[in-house]
C-alpha cells in the first residue's frame, strides 16, 4: 500500500507545478502563506463555534446565529487550506508519505475533525436556537476543540520525524 | 535592545524553558492556534464589515460573538510566542524579516481594535460607514501581510 502511494508521490513531484514550488525560493513561502490564511479562516471560525457550543464566552447571541454567519468563509477557509496544502504536499511528496505525523493528521484527525464538523455546524442550528447550550453541544464542541488541537500537534510534529 | 535580546537568549530559565522538548511543543501549538484564531475570527469581522460576510447579523452582533475569541487568540500567540522568541531572541532582533512581522501585527491589531470599536458604536444598524470599510479592508491586508511575513522570517532569515 504505501508503495502504491510513493509511485503515485514521485509522480506528483514531478508535476510543474511541484518543480516550479520547490524550485523557487519565493513560491514555498507564498503558497504556505496561501495554506496559513486558509487555516486561519477554517480553524479560526471553527473554535469560535466549538467554544461557543461548549457555553464559554458571551452568551448574548446564539451558536445558531455563530454558525450561520461564518458558514460560507468557514468553507472558503478549507478549500483555499486544501488548495495550498495540496501544493505544498506535492512539492516534497516522497518526504511526507512515510512521515507518521503526516499519516496520523492526514488519515485520522483531519478526516474525523470535518465529520465532527459537519455534525456540529448542522446541529447548531437545533442546539444553538437559545443562548444557552445543552450538554451534548458542550461535549461535542469539546470533541471537536481537541480534535483541531490534535491536528496542530500533528502538524508541527512533522518536522521531527523528517528523516531526510 | 541587542544586549537585552542576548542577555535574554542565555537566561537560565529561557534555557530551561528551551530543552524542554514537550513544552517547546506546547509554546509551538499555542502560537499556531492562537494566530489562526486572531487572525480567522479578525477577518470575519474585516468581512462582515466589508459587507461580504454574514449580511443578515448587524456589525455589531458578530463583533459581540468574535471579539473576545479575537483577543484571546492574540494573547495566546503573544505569550508562546515571546518564549519561541527568547530562546533564538538575538537573531530574531537582527532579522529585518522578523521586525517588518511585528510591525505588521502590532498595526493589524491597532486596526482590529478600532474595527471593533467602530461596530460596537453601530448598534444594530445592518451597515456601516465608508471610513469603517476602509479601516477593515486595511485590517484585511494587514493580517495578510502577518502571515505572509511569518512565513517569510524562517524562509529568508533562517530563524525560527
């Protein structure tokens, strides 16, 4: 199986757009910039609603109106994080594919963390109608919190698995 | 100020603090989850005022939900970042790429401040001024300009 994904990485980096990325000393930075302002748009508004499903901070407003307003930026965040993830995956596929810090964010946490999501922005609209929350919102926005911190850890740990 | 970065970097708890490889993990996630908050939640509110994000909430009702989680993100990555900072803080000083960083971010959160000062003061009205779009196309740029010169510290100072 992972022999199957080298093939498919080597590949990948040999794409132009994986030489040009690599090749460059200004495009690495500008695309994970690209990939950092797309997190900082999905991440950023997905804490604001977790924490305001689990019942901390103001409590004026409701989760329901939270989630409706950031809704469509809140997506837009994580095609433009893909987007420049992708790019920077394909720059130095080979590295990351046997990397487990890669495989643990990538093949676990990232996938479980926009399924809890997903449930968390539908169920909103029901469990955030009133200011206050009831005790599954504030479970699963604690789920959902733990899971991106996971994903964060993951992240940066990639850098001290880096065999190469 | 180099004599104070220097006396800084060989401080035996920035030292202690430094060899601390689960703590310096620790500091890496906080700065990371708190730039992504300040910066995502400061940006809805850029958006919203820019009239392209959540049309139906007043300025003021979004501002209400983000604020708090806006400056909680920029306390959060301050404080870690300040102890990433001292442990490398003498060619963190003298890296230009890394002062044009916190010029940016300290005039980002100038604006983000008066973004929300702005929109506290408009009640419920659905829209705002044309001064208060320009301060929050500004604020938009600016944070970025942040991450693009945070990215750019490491790629061409070789610090951090």
């Amino acid at each position: 199986m992972l022999s199957f994904f080298m093939v498919i990485a080597k590949w990948l980096q040999s794409t132009w757009w994986a030489l040009d990325i690599s090749g460059s000393t200004w495009a690495y930075p500008f695309v994970q910039a690209t990939h950092f302002t797309g997190l900082s748009l999905w991440i950023g508004t997905n804490l604001s609603l977790d924490l305001r499903l689990m019942g901390v901070g103001r409590k004026h407003r409701t989760a329901a109106e939270l989630s409706v307003a950031t809704f469509w930026w809140n997506w837009l965040g994580l095609l433009i994080a893909i987007t420049g993830g992708f790019m920077l995956f394909s720059s130095a596929a080979t590295k990351y594919i046997p990397n487990p810090a890669f495989e643990i964010k990538l093949g676990i946490f990232v996938p479980l963390g926009i399924i809890v999501h997903i449930v968390n922005q539908q169920m909103a609209k029901s469990w955030g109608a009133t200011p206050d929350t009831p005790a599954i919102a504030k479970f699963m926005g604690l789920v959902e919190l733990l899971i991106w911190f996971a994903v964060i850890t993951c992240a940066v740990s990639i850098p001290n698995f880096d065999t190469h | 100020m180099l004599h104070f970065c220097q006396w800084l970097e060989k401080n035996s708890w920035i030292i202690a603090l430094d060899s601390n490889v689960p703590l310096s993990l620790f500091f890496e996630i906080m700065h990371y989850s708190g730039f992504f908050l300040v910066v995502g939640t400061t940006v809805v509110m850029d958006l919203r005022v820019l009239g392209l994000a959540g049309v139906k909430e007043s300025p003021s009702a979004i501002a209400e939900q983000l604020v708090p989680w806006m400056w909680t993100g920029l306390a959060m990555a301050t404080l870690s970042g300040f102890f990433m900072f001292a442990a490398d803080a003498a060619d963190f000083y003298l890296a230009y790429t890394f002062r044009v960083k916190i010029l940016i971010v300290v005039l980002a959160a100038i604006l983000g401040a008066v973004v929300q000062r702005r929109t506290s003061r408009s009640s419920e009205a659905l829209s705002v001024s044309a001064g208060a779009k320009v301060v929050a196309f500004i604020s938009l740029i600016l944070w970025i300009g942040a991450i693009l010169a945070s990215v750019e510290v490491p790629a061409i100072s070789g610090v951090g």
